[in-house]
C-alpha cells in the first residue's frame, strides 16, 4: 500500500502543477473578447413600440430574451441578454409600450441583432449590459443599485 502511494504522488502533484499553470496563464493569452464584440462608439439610440417580447429566443436566433420593436425604418430585434426579463430590476415591458433602446446593431451568423445595454420605458432606465457589452446579472443591478463596485 505505502509503495503504491508513494508512486502516485509524483502523478498527482505534476497534474496539480499542470492545473495550477493553465489556470494562470489561459487568463494572460485570452483576447478581451467583450470589447472586440460590443464597441460603445458604435451606439445609438433607437425609438419605437413593442410588437412582441420574447422570453425565449427563436431557433436560429441570438440567446437569451428579445424585444421585436416596430420603428420608423421597420422592424428591430432587440437582444436583451438571458437576464433581462428576469430576477430584481429586470426590464417590465408589454406589446405596445413606447420604448427607447441604447445599444449596437450586431451581425451574429447572418442575422442582423441589436444589442440593447439599456432601455428607457416609461421615464425608467433598464441597464442590460455593462459598458463592455457585459450581461448585468440580477446580483450585478442590486449592486449596482446600491452603488457598489462591480
């Protein structure tokens, strides 16, 4: 038994020096993907009535919830990331409202999206997404709510 642990201890302190390594250093080779995929230069501000809130994307579309907004150059498919529509501060919408959407317009596959970081319903602003384009989790809008650091 002690011989055969004793032979096992190199493999395992070499797997954990493996695992101690790749979790340092995939973080330093990592491209900022967040800043290549939403540009806040890019953003505009787009008005129009809610045709439909999707809580589930279509087939074929971008994750997470949707608002399909009719503006005056037609109709836009506003991606709310998964969180949107969901836990404290999320975004309260129905068919109809007037909304306004701060965000960019996305190509993903060969579908046009728009990236919505925020949305003003009612004189209240929804903040969806971070300045990097970042999902706002539900636990990341108390804090923010609160005023504490991301």
């Amino acid at each position: 038994m002690r011989r055969s642990l004793s032979k096992s201890i190199p493999l395992i302190a070499g797997l954990l020096a493996g695992l101690l390594f790749a979790t340092l250093v995939v973080p330093l080779i990592a491209q900022p993907v967040n800043e290549q995929y939403y540009d806040i230069s890019k953003e505009v501000t787009l008005s129009g009535t809610v045709a439909s809130v999707l809580r589930t994307p279509a087939p074929g579309t971008y994750f997470g919830s949707h608002l399909v907004l009719d503006t005056v150059n037609g109709k836009v498919n506003a991606s709310l990331g998964r969180w949107g529509l969901e836990g404290k501060g999320a975004l309260s919408v129905t068919p109809g409202q007037q909304v306004e959407v701060t965000g960019i317009m996305k190509t993903v596959g060969d579908k046009e999206v728009f990236l919505a970081r925020e949305v003003k319903v009612n004189g209240k602003v929804y903040i969806l997404r971070n300045e990097h384009g970042i999902e706002m989790s539900p636990q990341a809008r108390r804090m923010a709510e609160r005023g504490e650091a991301r």
